[in-house]
C-alpha cells in the first residue's frame, strides 16, 4: 500500500472515482479516454511538483539558511514527506516516465471534442503558473497561505471537467455546481491534513478548525445517511459524508501507524466515500 503514496496513484485514485461520482451526478457518461486524460495528466503534476520540489531541496549550500528558516516558520521542509524523498532519489526514472505520460496524454486529447480540450488546456495553464510561483515561493522560503486552496480549486475543476462539459439537461447545472462546492470542501479539508501530517502535527491538533471529532462525525455522519436515504437520496451527500467519516478517523491512525499510513489514508477516506456510494 505503500507503494500508493510512493507514487502518487493515490492522489490519482482518488480523482478518478470522484470523476465517476461527478460525471453520474450531471447524467453523462465517462469514455475510457476521458478518464485516461485525467488520471494521467494528474500524475503528471504530482510528479513534475515533487521533482521541482526535490531541486529545491538540493540547491546550493548557500540557501540553506532560508531553508532552515522556512523550517522553523512552518515545521515543513521541501522533500520532508516520504514521496518526496523517493521522487528525489529516483528523479531520472520519474523524469522519463513523466515525458512519456505527456506524449500518450497528446496522443489522447486527439479524441475529446474541442469544448473539453479547451477546458483542459486552461486547467493546464493555471497549474504550470502555480508550478512556477509554488517553487519560487520554496526557494525564497515562504509558505504563502492559501496554499491548499489553490491546490484543491484545480484539483475540483479538473474532476469535475468532463461533467461540466458535457451537462445533457439544464437542470444538473445547478446541481453539479453545489456537488463541486462539496468536493472543493472536501479537498480542501484532505489537503489541509496532509500538509498538517506532513509538518508533523500532533495527532490531536490534526482535524483542529477543520471537522468535530469522530465521537461527533461519526453518529451525525450516520443519521444524516439514513435521512438521506429516506428524504430524497442526492446523489453527492452519501460520498461526501462516508468520506467525513473516514478523514476525521485520520487522527486516530495516525496515533497508531505513524503520519505516512495515515496521510494514506486521508486519501483513501476519499476513495472509499465515492466507492461505497457506488454501490448505495
């Protein structure tokens, strides 16, 4: 499982199943080169990101101060989290792997129609300009806030681009804007904690401002499903409780298996709120 962190497939998981609760949500159907694009465009960022940020943390030795100094400001180094290490240690290969992702990723855009291409590039636009001013951030040793923000609103369009684009009735509209709202919120709250679990946090502090804890989320995440069930059952309320549910477990898991399971399984809170919605 291990393995899932190590190379960003959870990140990846996690868009590809909301992709499909989003997509159900506006009444459209996914091709399998729709989901190919965004699964692997989004491995491509996470990629190309922890490579930036594995040059940053192997620049010359006289930025180390600011490096020591961005530290102790928000107890967060670049390439301090386990993914990052292992990116940085084996740069070359995610290097290639990257530069052979893009050009299968070329190869795909040729069979999505131009609304969505149109779509997409502009999502990649915003994200090479956040790539950018993310690293020089890091070089100079700052931790802009809004941050996570930033990360989680491009993370939403991109999963929720498809649907977006390709809305059949007007009346999902307004619908699959509340259902990305909800996403947005929950990406946010799974940013936030990583970048907590990252900085080492203490488990207690973790979910601090963020969600109760689960002696509250869990009985209120239980009744809120069972009304949902019976009161109307929309479409995006079940994943996105299940998936509450299970982030304000991290803390717990963490105490227990260390802050990179549980950094695992903040994602996999995500995975797991849209599959068992699947099946609802």
């Amino acid at each position: 499982m291990r393995w899932l962190s190590l190379l960003s497939l959870d990140a990846v998981l996690v868009a590809l199943t909301w992709q499909e609760v989003l997509a159900r949500i506006a009444g459209t159907k996914l091709t399998i080169e729709e989901r190919a694009l965004l699964g692997i465009s989004l491995w491509i960022i996470y990629s190309v990101d922890h490579l930036l940020d594995g040059l940053v943390a192997n620049r010359s030795p006289e930025t180390s101060a600011a490096e020591v100094a961005l530290s102790k400001k928000s107890h967060h180094m670049a390439g301090q989290a386990p993914r990052h290490d292992f990116v940085r240690k084996n740069g070359i290969f995610f290097f290639n792997a990257s530069l052979l992702a893009i050009v299968i990723d070329t190869s795909l855009a040729r069979h999505i129609d131009r609304s969505l291409l149109t779509g997409g590039l502009l999502v990649a636009l915003v994200t090479v300009v956040y790539l950018f001013f993310n690293t020089y951030f890091l070089r100079n040793a700052i931790w802009p806030r809004g941050k996570e923000t930033v990360i989680s609103l491009i993370f939403t369009i991109g999963c929720g681009l498809v649907p977006l684009c390709q809305i059949k009735e007007s009346h999902h509209h307004l619908l699959i804007f509340c259902s990305m709202m909800l996403f947005f919120l929950l990406c946010l709250l799974n940013a936030t904690i990583i970048a907590r679990l990252e900085r080492g946090v203490a488990g207690t502090a973790l979910l601090r401002g963020l969600i109760p804890s689960t002696l509250w989320t869990l009985p209120s995440g239980l009744v809120l499903l069972l009304l949902n069930k019976f009161l109307g059952h929309h479409v995006i309320i079940d994943p996105f409780l299940w998936s509450v549910m299970g982030l304000s477990l991290v803390p717990e898991i963490a105490k227990y298996y260390g802050n990179e399971v549980a950094s695992l399984a903040t994602d996999g809170a995500l995975v797991l709120g849209a599959v068992i919605s699947f099946f609802g």
